[in-house]
C-alpha cells in the first residue's frame, strides 16, 4: 500500500514553494477555466479533485507534472532507493471504471469503460462500499509492483442496485464509455453540472 501523506508531502512542497507560485496560480486559472482578469483568492481550491489534478494533470512550463519534477529534481534529497515509488506513480490511468469484482477488504478487478482496460488493483474500503457493475470516477495508479486507487474520492453509481438490464445495458454501453472522463477537471464539470 502506498505511504500515508506522501502524495500530500509533494503538493505541499510545490504550493509553498515561492518560486513555483506562478505556476500554481496558473494551474488554478486553467482549472477553475479563469481569465487573466479573474481572481482566484476567493477561490476554494482545497478541493481533493482540483489538488488531484495539479498532481497528475497539471503541466509545469517545463512539460513535466508534479511527480516527474519531484522524482527528477529531488528537492527533499529523498534517497533513489525511497525515491523510486513516485517515478512507477507516474504510470497511472483516469476516468470511469466498472466494478467487475469484489475481494472483501483486499482488492477490485475494475474496467476503464472508455477503453476497456482492466485491472487488479489493491484497496481496502472501496471493497466494502461498491457492488460488482457499480461506476465511479477514479485513478488507478502503478505503485511498484502493483495497481492501487489513489486521488480523490468520488461517488459510485449504483448500478447494482437496478434491477432493468436493459437500461444497466445501455448506460453501461452506450452512455459512460463516451463520457468526456479524462482528468479530475472533467469530474469537476461533470459534478458541478448535475
């Protein structure tokens, strides 16, 4: 399982970081779609998607997101051996994912629906909270030698719950597999519109 507080440790260290504040301040801009004239200071940008996503999505000006500048600029002078964790993060996969199998308190086997990838992927209490066809809006992220679910937290559609086949058929088909579910951005839009 992946360190608790390490994911945080990198956000932290590139939001306090002074010389990184105009690119922060540009990453809420592009988030929260902003103008130049806009400000962002009234902004609730504590928000677990919007920080997921300046993690994984965000491109600095150098074209590198959060994990590969820390992975290859090493501010904290981590050991390589520590490092190595958040260079197989850098492998991960966004969008909507299909519940296909549960093992109680151990682990799902998930499928992206836009493209049908599936994965086995360790964690605890999902495993207690969704039922084989429910869909939530996830990461899946490489994390050594295994897969786990990592960012923020969304709600499930009960899928399981429905007895109609055929409308399960046709959501699960037709409507969340061309869903637009790229990034945490996405998922902001798609909350903040229903």
């Amino acid at each position: 399982m992946i360190q608790q507080g390490l994911i945080r440790k990198v956000g932290q260290y590139y939001r306090n970081a002074a010389e990184y504040q105009e690119e922060v301040l540009r990453g809420k801009k592009e988030f929260f779609d902003l103008d130049s004239n806009e400000s962002v200071d009234s902004l609730d940008t504590d928000i677990p998607l919007f920080n997921e996503w300046m993690m994984y999505d965000f491109r600095f000006s150098d074209g590198k997101n959060m994990f590969e500048k820390f992975y290859y600029e090493n501010p904290l002078k981590i050991p390589s051996y520590r490092r190595e964790i958040y260079k197989t993060l850098l492998e991960n996969y966004y969008g909507l994912f299909q519940v296909l199998e549960i093992r109680p308190f151990f682990g799902l086997t998930i499928k992206r629906l836009s493209d049908e990838k599936v994965f086995e992927v360790m964690e605890m209490s999902l495993t207690t909270q969704v039922g084989a066809e429910d869909v939530f809006i996830g990461r899946v992220a490489k994390v050594i030698d295994h897969y786990e679910l990592v960012g923020a937290d969304t709600k499930a559609v009960k899928m399981s719950q429905s007895n109609d086949e055929k409308l399960k058929k046709y959501y699960l088909e037709k409507v969340f597999p061309k869903t637009k579910m790229d990034t945490p951005k996405d998922a902001y839009i798609f909350f903040k519109n229903m």
